[in-house]
C-alpha cells in the first residue's frame, strides 16, 4: 500500500473543495480527492444563484434578518454576519477566477452591471446568477484554475474510506484525536493509498442521497459527516434536511430541481385545477420559506390525492424564459412541457443538509488537524432551514476562513511522526451479495422518505430507527467480510447518516423550521442544536 504526502488533503471536489485548494495552493502542496470525476457534485448543479448585498436599496442588516429569519432561531449570528458582509468580496474572488454573472440590458443591450434576482426568504433582489446554471459556471470556472495550477494535485475516482488518526478512538477518553490524512479507495485499480496531511479538510457534500428522492447528485451519501463521526467529532442537526418544493415530477426523470428563481421571477403554484393556493399558507405565497413551500405542496398533495402540483410561468414570454432559463426550458422540452404554455408538474426532494460536521466559522472541528467546510459542515449558518441561495455563499466563505486560519499557523503543523497502522480488509469477493447491498440502499432511501420525510411522527421515527439498528449491524457484517467495493462504502455511509438523521429527529421534541412533527406541533421558548457525540448517542 502505497503512501501519498502533501501539507493538505482535501477530501471533495465541490465549490468549497476547490475554492480551498485555489486559496492554499501559493503556500504548499495540496491534494484534491475526487470520489468520481470532478465534475460531479452539488454545487455543479446549483441552477439559482448566489446571495450577497450588491445593490444600493439592499443592505447587509436585511440579509442577515433574512437569514435569521429562515433559520427559525436557530442560526448563530455572529456566524451569519461574518458571511453576508464578506460575501461582496468573495463574489470578487469569483470574478478575479474568471466565474461569469449575466449582466443587466438596457435598450437591448448588454450594460457592465450584474443582473440581480430573487427568490423565496428575500426581501430584496440580491440573487447573482449565471442564466439557471449558476452553479455549474462557478464549479467548471474553478475546476479549470485547479487543473492548470501546479501545487494542487488533483485525483478522481478515489474514495475516502475513513480518517487517519494518531491513536485509537475512545469516548471516555477526554484527549482529542489528531487528524492526520485518509485512506482511499482506488476505483480504477482497486488499490487502498494512505493520503497524509499537515491539515485535512471535508468537503463532500450533503446526503441527499438518503433519501428516495432528492435533487441531488449520485455521490451524495454523507460521506464526510460519517468519516468524522467515525473518528469522535461531534456531529449536528441532522433531522434539518431541507426538502426542495419544486424537482420536476416525470416518470424518467427523478432528481432534475426545478429552481426557486422561477417563482423570484414571477412563478405561481397551482392545483391540477389551476388554483393559486400558496396565500393559504403563508403572505409571501410562492416565495415564502422554502419550508413552508414544501410543507404546502405535501399538504395539498395529500389533501387531493394528487400525484404533483404545478409551477406556472405560462404568464412569461417565451424569449425571456429561454434566454433566463434555457437549461430548465430545454429540459422541459425534452419531456414534452412547453412551459410557456404549460405548466410544470413538479414534488418536493431532498435537497439540502442544513446540520453535519459541528465547526466554528472557520471549519475548525473538534479534531486537531481535521477541517470541514461547505454542506458537509454545520457552522450555524443555515439554522433550522437554509435561506435559498445561501450554499454557494457559504462554500466560498468557509474556504476563505479556513485557508487564512491554515495559512497563519503553517508553520505550525507538522506530519504524524510515525508511519500509521496499514490498512487491512479481506480479499475474497462474494458477487451474489452485491445484490443484497443493492437492496440495503434502497431499504433505506425508501424508509427514510416515508418514516423521515417532510412531515413526521414520534411512531414512524421509533419504526425507522429500529429498523435502522438492523441494517447498521449487516452493514458491518458486509464491510467487514468483503473485498472493499465503492457500494459498500456508500451503503456504511448512508446507513450510519440515515440512523443519525432519525437520533437528531426524536430528540427534537418540537417543530421549527424544516423539522415538522405531528405529535410536536409547537416550538419551544429556547431554540437548541441537536448534537451527537460517538458512544454517547
């Protein structure tokens, strides 16, 4: 097994992932692990935009009260303060990188200033966007800078498997573990390399892939929030997984998000019958809280029995939703929705993790050595529910944070003096199982989405965890008595998210923000975070 070096390892290949690289690369080596090809990811896939105060009549006060105001009590505000009123500066970064925004027209043509939309939780236009693949413009941009750069060394197709520590893990044990590197998976040749790092970062992403249906790209298992679990770091707010309102609801596509700057841009929700019906719920309508829009959907859908509800933008020009959204409008078009006649069926999916790795404002865990920045980090920004648009943002301000916090203590940091244990696992494979992985996954997405969904119960909760517990136990039979394969790994992920998801959710008896149980309607005077500690969960 061979041995990989470098002052920092960074395990993801997001916006925050690359962002980080991009900004620790004139200081030393860096190593970028990618579990398929960089361009998968969430954040490639991010359709809206990015938030940040950039005009005259909005204010740094008024997103901070938005945000606040989304996270239902539960965002840290010095937090919150230190993205927004960094956020015009790193939308700078993205601009000096080479990231392109659409600009305003006047009289048909194009001016030099930066287009602005809204979208749900808003109070003003503060939406940057790329046409409706906001997302992808940024990730391709920075990929591109971190495959000309010399000091980032880039690797795809490897899976992290766990965290390298400098001694055994021990729940009564008050000394910290110290991070120092990876093992991983290599999927093309089957071979597990030791990556060791002065400093390594998180940033996998959420776990969308939990549940049945999610927006979210294929890799999106919670891998680093189960790897930092693994080694004792605290994990939190888990049960917060925002549910999108609006995936596009078509028998052959299950995971395309239909995005909320449609209805910033003047998009209704209607029944099969055409009703508008979002004022019932909220004064915002269809900009309201995107836990509150989902909630809705789920209550009409359930109330008419009706498979999906309906985003109608029938009241737009045809030039003008081709040319503000022609990834979503030619998408539409494929599966035969002309969306500026017809409106789109659409359901909620998971979309968003709003809890994970406990860190401070800088990615800094409880792990010496160990970082975690973007989805797979809860740093109290996002709270009981992300304001929409605040992930880009909070990508790029965790990256900055913790690579001025890894840069001014360089010198600090030192290799593990003694090389660790190499890593062993047995060889022989059995592929009749394989199909038994394949089952366990689905188990779980599926009891996730109907035990652990938008709205829930203390019952379904106690059912889905039971149930849990026993797939926990044969997962470990499996990764333990098998040859490693990236299925198995992804499946002890998961499981372990899906059993902490449901933990964070029965110790939360109350209903706030995106968590909603029946048989805990109110919420409480004093809002807490719902944090789980290995061995004492």
């Amino acid at each position: 097994m061979s041995t990989h070096r470098s002052d920092v390892l960074i395990i993801g290949s997001g916006t925050a992932g690359l962002a980080l690289a991009l900004k620790l690369s004139s200081h030393g080596k860096v190593t970028l692990l990618a579990k398929e090809k960089a361009q998968g990811s969430n954040s490639a896939m991010a359709q809206g935009g990015i938030s940040a105060v950039m005009s005259e009549e909005d204010s740094f006060q008024s997103h901070i009260q938005d945000t606040l105001v989304a996270g239902a009590g539960l965002c840290k505000e010095t937090v919150v303060r230190d993205y927004v009123e960094q956020a015009p500066e790193r939308i700078q970064d993205l601009i000096n990188w080479g990231v392109h925004f659409d600009v305003r027209k006047k009289g048909g043509e194009e001016t030099e200033e930066i287009d602005l939309t809204r979208e749900g939780g808003h109070s003003f236009r503060r939406i940057l966007h790329f046409e409706d693949q906001t997302g992808l413009e940024i990730h391709r941009t920075l990929l591109a800078r971190v495959r000309e750069n010399k000091n980032i060394e880039l690797l795809e197709g490897f899976y992290a498997i766990d965290l390298i520590v400098n001694k055994e893990v021990d729940p009564s044990d008050m000394e910290p573990v110290t991070c120092v590197g990876c093992y991983a998976l290599n999927k093309q040749t089957g071979e597990v390399r030791t990556f060791l790092a002065k400093n390594t970062a998180l940033a996998t992403g959420g776990a969308g892939k939990v549940y049945l249906y999610t927006s979210n790209w294929s890799g999106a298992t919670g891998d680093g929030i189960a790897m930092a679990y693994r080694v004792g770091a605290r994990i939190a707010n888990l049960e917060f997984m925002q549910f999108h309102p609006t995936c596009l609801y078509h028998k052959d596509s299950r995971n395309f998000l239909i995005s909320e700057a449609l209805r910033g841009e003047g998009g209704e929700l209607i029944d099969a019958q055409g009703n508008a019906f979002m004022k019932k719920y909220h004064k915002l309508g269809s900009l309201a809280p995107r836990d509150v829009v989902a909630r809705s959907i789920d209550n009409e859908m359930k109330k008419t029995g009706a498979a999906c509800v309906y985003l109608d933008m029938t009241k737009l020009d045809r030039e003008f939703l081709q040319q503000r959204f022609p990834t979503i409008y030619n998408k539409c078009m494929e599966y035969g929705i002309d969306m500026a006649t017809q409106p789109i069926p659409v359901v909620p999916a998971a979309h968003y993790l709003c809890g994970g790795v406990v860190t401070d404002a800088d990615g800094r865990t409880d792990i010496p050595g160990l970082w975690a920045i973007g989805e797979t980090a809860c740093t109290g920004l996002h709270g009981a529910n992300r304001l929409a648009s605040n992930s880009l943002l909070e990508c790029l301000t965790t990256a900055h944070n913790c690579s001025e916090q890894i840069k001014s203590h360089w010198n600090e940091y030192q290799f593990m003096a003694q090389e660790p244990k190499p890593w062993t696992h047995p060889q022989e494979s059995n592929d009749d199982e394989m199909i038994v992985i394949n089952h366990m996954w689905d188990e779980i997405r599926r009891l996730m989405w109907n035990y652990m969904g938008i709205v829930r119960s203390d019952k379904r909760l106690a059912r889905a965890q039971h149930r849990l517990k026993n797939i926990l136990s044969e997962t470990k039979e499996y990764y333990s008595n098998m040859k490693i394969h990236p299925d198995i790994l992804e499946l002890r992920n998961i499981a372990i998210v899906a059993d902490l998801s449901v933990e964070c959710a029965l110790r939360r008896h109350e209903s706030r923000g995106i968590h909603y149980n029946l048989d805990h309607l109110q919420t409480q005077t004093e809002a807490q975070d719902t944090i789980l500690v290995r061995g004492l969960v």
